[in-house]
C-alpha cells in the first residue's frame, strides 16, 4: 500500500518516467536502468541538471536521458514512491534497510 506521497510520485512516474524505464522501477526499462530506491540526492542530479552526484557509479554509460525541470517539485513524491516499491531483494542487495514512511 503506498502513502499518500507515493501515490503521488507513481502517477508522475507513470506519466513521464516510464518512456524509458520499465513500470516496475525494480526492472531495467528499454532506455533506462532499474530505480526502485534512488535516492532523493541521484534523481535530483539526472532528472534536473543531467549528471550523477559526487562519487556515484553510474549502472550505464550512456547520457541519453534528458533534463525535466517541469517535475522539480515533485522529486519528493517521486521519491517516496522509488522507495516504497523496492523489491526486498534489491535493497538487500545494495546493504539497505527499508524507506521510513513520509
């Protein structure tokens, strides 16, 4: 069940993000990686000004995604919901603990 926060973020997520990432953010989409559990800091950084943050290991090469201003205020939303559908799999794998609720 998503909080209210994360019902917001899906339906940004299915409107604008899901072009290149898969509907399930837990899976690899035709242009775009896995999200599921980006943080707040890495969608910032590709989704308003095209680049990583400081130290992040980028999961493909390519610089094909474009900047989308227009969302800015909803990253938190969208977010909330990357978190929130996380596949316990994936976040154990990457050493996370599971997303405190907004």
């Amino acid at each position: 069940m998503l909080s209210e926060a994360g019902h917001r973020g899906q339906h940004v997520y299915l409107n604008v993000c899901i072009v290149c990432h898969h509907g399930d953010p837990n899976r690899d989409g035709t242009l775009g990686p896995a999200i599921a559990g980006s943080s707040l800091e890495l969608v910032r950084a590709k989704v308003l000004h095209r680049e990583y943050p400081p130290g992040y290991e980028p999961q493909r090469t390519t610089f094909l995604m474009p900047a989308y201003p227009f969302v800015e205020e909803k990253l938190p939303d969208v977010v909330a919901y990357l978190a929130e559908v996380e596949a316990p799999e994936a976040r154990s794998a990457r050493g996370g603990t599971p997303p405190a609720r907004p």
